[in-house]
C-alpha cells in the first residue's frame, strides 16, 4: 500500500506542470547530483577553475574570453547529456548486458570525447594568441633538451597507438589488439637512449630490454608476433621522426 502511495506521489510529481522557478531548480539539481556522483564532472569543475583563473590572469579580451566560454560549456553540457543516458540505459536494462545498450553509451562518451578535444583545441588556440613570447621559448627549451623531447615522443606515441587500436577495434586501449602499446612505448624509449648516448653497453642493454618486452607480449598471449612487430616498427619511426625534427 505504501508504495502504491509513493508511486502515485512520484506521477503527481513528474506529470503536473512545474513553475519556472521549479524547473531552474530540477535544472541546478541535476547539475549538483551530476557533479557529485560523476567523477569526469568533478574533472571538468577543476578544469573549468583552472581555465576561469588564467583568462583572468591572462586579461583575455571579449571575443578569445567567449570561444572559451563556449566550448567549457560545450563540454558540460555533452556530459550531462553522456550522464542521463548512463543513467536511462541503466534504469531500463539493470545490470544485464545488451549490445545496443553498450552502443548508447558509448556513442554518448564519444560525444564527450568531441566536445572535450574541441575544448582542448580552442583553449590552446586562446592561450597561444596570448603567451607567444613564452611559447617561443618553451619551445626553444624542448629543443635544447633531449628528455622534452622525449617525454612528448612518448605521449605522441601512446595517443596513436591507442588510436589504432580503436580503429582496429581489437582488445581494449591498455590491454591486446593491433598494435602493441608495450612495444611500442618500448621501442619510442630504446631510440630515444640510442640516440642521446654512445656508450656500446647502454645501447646493447637497452636492445636486449625491448626484446624482452616485445617476447612477453607474445609469451603471455596477449598480442601476436605481427602485432608487436607493428608496435616496434611505430614506436621507432614516430620517436626518430620527432627527434630529427625538433633536434634539427
């Protein structure tokens, strides 16, 4: 009987129309709720604070503060959409697992994903109009330096292998499928210690330790031979290119 009552109660509440009044205070609540239980818009808060703060420091003027602005929103707003579909597909499926559920999330993340490197695009087309002195001697610093380069060698390479890796949709993005991230993060570490030192021993070691990475991979039936060949092969030529180019 109690819960006949709360369900009629519930009706009452979700049917009958709402003030304006009501309806912004849904709104700031589902917002609220969002950022306490979703861990990616407790990510997006401290971003947002952190963009917030440098356009003030920055003095952005009114046309780079709005491309800003915009795209943060941008952000929010596809994540709260990603959130409420989670949240839909859960309600109607529970915890059983169905294709078509797993695709409405995932397509709701990758919306996400846009709005999130569209974001990341427009915030560094915003900051670089307003930090090109400094930019010019970061850049200068990466080029002077070795372990720069070497770091962004690294990244560049994990972000296109675990592109590949979604292209080829194969495993998962840390673990299996078409290319090896292990060989490849190896073989981008290898060529960047065979070509800051010329010391035979170092050179020899460092060969034999990204065999043994790409061996593992293959012992432990995780990715076949022409996988981590593949992922040896791109860990080398994206980390040469880049030395051969900022070192040029």
């Amino acid at each position: 009987m109690n819960n006949q009552k709360k369900q009629s109660d519930l009706e009452k509440i979700v049917t009958r129309k709402h003030t304006l009044l009501e309806s912004f205070n849904f709104a700031i609540e589902g917002i609220i709720v969002a950022i306490k239980i979703e861990r990616n818009m407790k990510i997006h808060v401290f971003t947002t604070i952190v963009l917030a703060v440098s356009a003030l420091f920055l003095r952005l003027n009114t046309l780079s503060l709005a491309v800003l602005c915009f795209s943060i929103s941008l952000v929010w707003v596809a994540e709260l959409l990603n959130s409420a579909i989670e949240k839909a597909v859960d309600l109607v499926v529970g915890t059983k697992y169905y294709k078509l559920a797993k695709q409405s999330k995932d397509i709701a993340a990758g919306a996400v994903l846009i709005a999130s490197i569209n974001a990341v695009i427009m915030a560094y087309l915003v900051f670089l109009e307003h930090t090109k002195s400094s930019t010019q001697k970061f850049m200068e610093i990466i080029r002077a330096s070795y372990s720069h380069i070497g770091v962004l060698s690294l990244l560049i390479v994990a972000i296109i292998v675990v592109s590949l890796k979604a292209f080829f949709a194969k495993g998962t993005p840390l673990q299996g499928g078409m290319p090896s991230g292990h060989s490849a993060l190896a073989s981008s570490a290898a060529t960047i210690i065979l070509l800051s030192t010329h010391n035979v021993g170092i050179v020899i070691l460092t060969l034999f330790i990204t065999a043994l990475v790409a061996q593992s991979r293959v012992k432990a039936g995780i990715h076949t031979f022409l996988e981590v060949i593949a992922g040896l092969i791109i860990g080398f030529m994206i980390t040469f290119i880049l030395m051969f180019i900022f070192k040029g």
